[in-house]
C-alpha cells in the first residue's frame, strides 16, 4: 500500500515537472526569438503644418 502511494506521487511530481520545464523552455524560445527579430526603427521625420482659422 505505501510502495504504490509512493509511486503515484512520483510520477504526479514527475509530470509537474514536466509541465516547468516545457514552460519554462517555451518562454525562453519565444524571448530568443523575439531578441533575434530586428524591427526597424522610423526613419522618416514627419512635419506637418496646420493653419488654424479661428471665428
């Protein structure tokens, strides 16, 4: 009875742990990958001139 109470908890903890790490892989691809991705910074200045007529 306790050797199989004891199984059952190794392998709930062993799929707990699982679960970490898949996440904890899946954050750090998608950081890589957002660090590795170049977005461009705005390279045009707009200027623009209003006129305002005022009543």
């Amino acid at each position: 009875m306790i050797k199989t109470y004891i199984s059952h908890f190794l392998i709930a903890h062993m799929k707990n742990s699982y679960i970490i790490y898949f996440f904890v892989i899946l954050t750090m691809i998608i950081i890589s990958t957002l660090y590795m991705i170049e977005i461009p910074s705005p390279s045009t200045i707009i200027t623009e001139k209003y006129s305002l007529k005022l009543k």
